[in-house]
C-alpha cells in the first residue's frame, strides 16, 4: 500500500498567491517523480461545490468535502496540494482534523491592497459595489493563520523565490 502523503493546504486571500504558487509547485514535486494533484477553489466550485454558495455554512462544508477528498489522494499516495481561501481558523482547523497529521498549512501572506492590485478577474471591484455578497477581505472576514508551518510573503519575492524557500521548507514533510 502506498504511504500517505502530504496534504499542502494554501491559504490566503484571493489574489493573494495561492493557485500560481501551487501550480508551481506541483511542477516542482513531479519533476521529482512525485504523485501530485492540485485542487483548486476555482474548479472545484464548477463541479463537486457547485451546488454551494459563499455563506458561512456554504463555505465550511466546500472546505469540508475538499478536505474529504484531499484525504483520500492522500491516503492513496499522492500529494495533495489545496489551494483554498478557507477565511477562518474554525475551517482550517477543520480541515486539519479531518485530514490529521498529514496537514501541512502554507499562509500566502499579501497585503489586501496588493491583492486587489493583482484582481485579474474584477471581483474586489464588483465586492466593493456589492455586486457580491460575503467577499473574503471586503464584506466577509478573513483570520490570518495563528500558527501555519509556512508562511509565504510574496510581495517580498519573486514567484520564482517564494517557491524555492517554500520548496525547501517543505523537505520535512515529504
């Protein structure tokens, strides 16, 4: 049977880094001749979440069926690297008791300001219009991690060095 692997959990504001960085190192870990699997909020809303809003019970149970199947691949060798806004500690620390010791929580730690810069899609702008309702950062909350193994800023670096200290961070876990 295959060891269970570790499940990378990004966390952080939209805009703020998670997706490009765990895309990146998902490239970085295959290239090592690892198993691994991104599960992104993004895509995962189109399909197994689509039926899920942005409330605060909406959001939990995403993170909730996220962290389901992120132990699963894990369970079955593969790497798992989420990448999830999950605003606050109560579903963070959910997810982490649902996946045990095999979570690994990574904060992606840019400044809302910096976030809204980098907003490609123009959802801090129809947020900040109320065009959308419980906006992570503008009208819903989110907790900065109390205590993540990594912390990642990435208005200090390039994407390029962020990851190569977040790759070098991550040597006890894998």
């Amino acid at each position: 049977m295959n060891k269970k692997q570790p499940i990378i959990w990004f966390t952080g504001l939209s805009g703020s880094g998670k997706s490009t960085l765990g895309t990146a190192l998902e490239k970085v870990l295959q290239d090592e001749g690892r198993h691994v699997r991104v599960l992104d909020g993004d895509d995962i809303r189109t399909g197994l979440c689509k039926d899920l809003g942005f409330s605060e019970e909406d959001r939990k149970e995403n993170i909730r069926r996220v962290a389901e199947v992120a132990k699963l691949f894990s369970d079955n060798g593969i790497v798992t690297i989420c990448c999830f806004i999950s605003p606050t500690n109560e579903i963070r620390e959910m997810a982490r008791e649902i996946i045990g010791k095999n979570y690994v929580e990574i904060y992606v730690d840019t400044p809302l300001e910096v976030c809204q810069e980098r907003d490609v899609k123009g959802l801090y702008a129809k947020a900040e219009l109320g065009e959308i309702k419980n906006f992570t950062g503008i009208s819903a909350p989110f907790d900065i991690p109390t205590n993540p193994e990594v912390k990642v800023a990435t208005v200090e670096k390039s994407v390029e060095e962020s990851l190569h200290s977040l790759r070098k961070s991550l040597d006890k876990y894998l």
